[in-house]
C-alpha cells in the first residue's frame, strides 16, 4: 500500500478526535451560557441545574462518538493486531457503559421503559417494583 494512504488515515484520525473533542469542550461552554442565562432571567435553580446536566451529558454522549469512531478507524484500517483489537474492545466497552449511564441519567428512565413510558405518557424513573 501507498505511503500516503495511512498518513492520510492518521490525519483523518486526528481530526475525528479533535471534532470529538471540540464537542464537548463547546457542549459544556453552550450549556454554561444557556444555565447563566436562564439563571439571569429568573428561572428555577432546580430547573436550570437539571437543564445544565442534560445539555452536559448530550454533549459528551455525542464527543463519545467521534472519539470511538476515531478508535475504530485507528484499529481497524492503520494498526490492525490483536492488541490493538483487544485495547479498542476495552475502549468500546468503557466508553458505552459511560453511554448507557449518562442516558439513563440524561432520559430519567431506563432505555427499554422509553417506549412504554411514551404510550403511558409518564416520565416514570425505574423503582423497585420495575
């Protein structure tokens, strides 16, 4: 294969973590200006609190995207062994269990009772009982 081709899979690489990155830097700035702004205006702590968490959690949800793409690329197309294989499914692990939670968080409720919940029209968080 061509020299290029992997310095041109590197670079692209690169620029996918660095989007990643980006996203959750400006997530976190978006959401700050949005809570301080709504604080100013006289909205409700608690309501700008659960705002601000939301708005942080999506913005890492989606950084945590491009920066798995940007692994699965490095793995796949630029260093393929089975370390690497090994380190990218450690990675992938982690960083869905990270996904998981901050949804459960962000949602208020169980990925699997969102559809329930839509029919029953409640926002029902999981209990003992579910």
């Amino acid at each position: 294969m061509d020299e290029w081709f992997p310095q041109a899979l590197r670079l692209i690489t690169r620029m996918i973590e660095v989007g990643g990155i980006a996203v959750i830097v400006l997530g976190i700035l978006g959401a700050s200006v949005v809570i301080v702004r709504q604080l100013l205006q006289g909205g409700p702590p608690a309501g700008a609190f659960n705002l601000y968490r939301s708005n942080i959690g999506r913005a890492i949800l989606l950084g945590l995207e491009f920066l798995v793409a940007a692994d699965i690329i490095n793995t796949v197309a630029i260093e393929p062994t089975l370390e690497s294989l090994m380190i990218l499914g450690g990675i992938v692990i982690i960083r869905t269990f990270l996904s998981f939670s901050l949804e459960v968080e962000i949602e208020g409720r169980w990925p699997w009772k969102r559809y329930k919940a839509q029919e029953t029209g409640s926002p029902s968080f999981p209990t003992r009982a579910d």
